[in-house]
C-alpha cells in the first residue's frame, strides 16, 4: 500500500492541471468580446483538447 501512494499522488496532480486547464480556458472562452465560445458554450480549443485527450497513450 505504501508503494501505491507516490504514483497516487502523481495521478492527482494530474488530475488536478487538467482541470485546471480546462477552467482557465472556459474562463477565457467566455470572456466578454471573445469569439471563440460555440453554441455549446465550450471554445474549439478546449473541444480539441478532450479529443486528444482521449486517444490512448
């Protein structure tokens, strides 16, 4: 179990840049004057992200 916990904790940090990343650019993407939101209300770059972000490693 103790072996377990620095990879958990890398795991978290992970975790936690990626969301947030994604804060800052929904952040960014709704600001006023931006044209990059969609009508969904999530921007191409953020939308292009989680596809990458998907593919296996």
């Amino acid at each position: 179990m103790l072996a377990m916990e620095p990879a958990s904790l890398v795991m978290e940090r992970k975790m936690l840049l990626g969301i947030k990343q994604r804060a800052e650019l929904l952040a960014r993407a709704s600001a006023p004057g931006s044209s990059r939101v969609l009508r969904t209300g999530v921007s191409r770059k953020m939308r292009d992200h989680q596809q990458v972000s998907a593919l296996p490693c």
